[in-house]
C-alpha cells in the first residue's frame, strides 16, 4: 500500500503539482520518506505509512490556508522542496553519507529558494513548476523501487529526468502551444486570400473581350 501511495501522490503532483498546496503535500511526503531513511530500525508498518501521510497533510493544509502569506509560503515550499530532492536522488542511489546528507540537503534548500525566487517568467511560475516536477518524478520513482528494486541507480535517475521533463513541459504549456501551433499550421494553407479569385476573372474577361483583327 505505501509504494503506491507514493506512486499517486507521485502522479498528482506531475499533473497539477504547480499548485502550492499539491506541491506542500509532494514536499511533505517526500520528506517524510527522506526521514524514514534515517530511522529503519524504528520504521514499522504503521510509521512508514504514517509520517510520510501526517507530513503530506503538513504541507497541505499549511499552503491552502496560508493564502494571505502566498509569497512566503511558496518560497519555503521551494526551500524544502530543494532539500527533499537532494534526500530523494541519495536515496534512489542508496547513499547513507551521514552528516553529509544533511549538508547537501541545505545546499538543495538554497538552489530550491533562488530557483523560486529567479525563476518567474511572465504568468508562469517556472521555480515551481521545475521543483513539482522533480518531487513528484522522484516520488513515483521512489514507490517503483520499493517494489522493483532493480530500478535502483542510473536507470531510476533516467526515468526521474523524462517524468520530470514531461511534466515542466505540460505544466508550463510547452506541449498546448506546441499542439495548437500544429492545427493552425494546416488551416493557413487551406484559407484563400481575400480577393484571391479576383484576377483570374479579370484575365477571362480580358479574353472573351478580345477583338480578332481585320484581315
């Protein structure tokens, strides 16, 4: 049961994961998992389904209701969702570095609020939509290799990077405007010009007006 919850919260947040309280709850989830890592002699059926599940609702109900401090909110949302990737690549390639996991985490709190902070490119939050598709990739990837643990290593990063790619993609309308480009294409080439007939006509009334001389 806890892999495939892992898998649909996983699938949200690649669909709709731009919303910060979709992407609050991916966070919280992919912390609680990261969490669980450090503790496996503690982690029995109940708390492995439990802290991850508890810090989902965290992460939840703290960005909906938090909609007055929207700006704060999504940059510590891209903060902890920075660290929780690092934990979550670490942890796809099976590394216990210790003390060290917990620096590269910071280092990933800090990539994850200036890519927030920069990463804001008209209507589109690009931060967000960059970080919700990394979390939710990794979180799909993560129940896959609880039940499949070949998955494990190059080949599981190699399918984190296509989810995830694909979900900036269609979150970011990469693929709408790309498929919208392509019927507008075909519907120029069948449209005639306005007056398009306009000197054929004349030319065939030139023609029937046409004088044969005298010989």
């Amino acid at each position: 049961m806890f892999p495939l919850l892992l898998i649909v919260i996983g699938i949200a947040v690649l669909v709709i994961g731009k919303r910060p309280a979709v992407l609050g709850a991916a966070v919280g989830a992919l912390f609680g998992v990261g969490l669980l890592k450090l503790t496996p002699a503690t982690s029995g059926p109940w708390v492995t389904l439990g802290v991850p599940i508890a810090l989902a609702l965290v992460g939840f109900f703290g960005a909906a209701f938090a909609k007055g401090l929207i700006d704060i909110v999504v940059l510590v949302i891209g903060a902890l969702a920075g660290a929780a990737i690092v934990m979550g690549f670490l942890d796809l390639f099976n590394v216990d570095a210790g003390l060290m996991r917990w620096l590269l985490a910071v280092v990933g709190g800090v990539v994850g609020l200036i890519l927030i902070r920069r990463a804001r490119r008209g209507s589109q939050d690009w931060g967000i939509i960059i970080l919700a598709g990394l979390v939710g990739a990794l979180l799909v990837m993560r129940g896959f290799t609880i039940l499949l643990p070949v998955l494990q290593g190059v080949s599981g990063t190699l399918i984190v990077i296509v989810l995830a790619g694909a979900s900036i993609a269609f979150q970011g309308g990469i693929l709408g405007k790309r498929k919208g480009a392509a019927q507008a294409q075909p519907t120029a080439q069948v449209q005639t010009p306005a007056g398009g007939d306009a000197p054929a006509a004349k030319d065939k009334q030139t023609t029937g007006n046409e004088v044969t001389p005298s010989r």
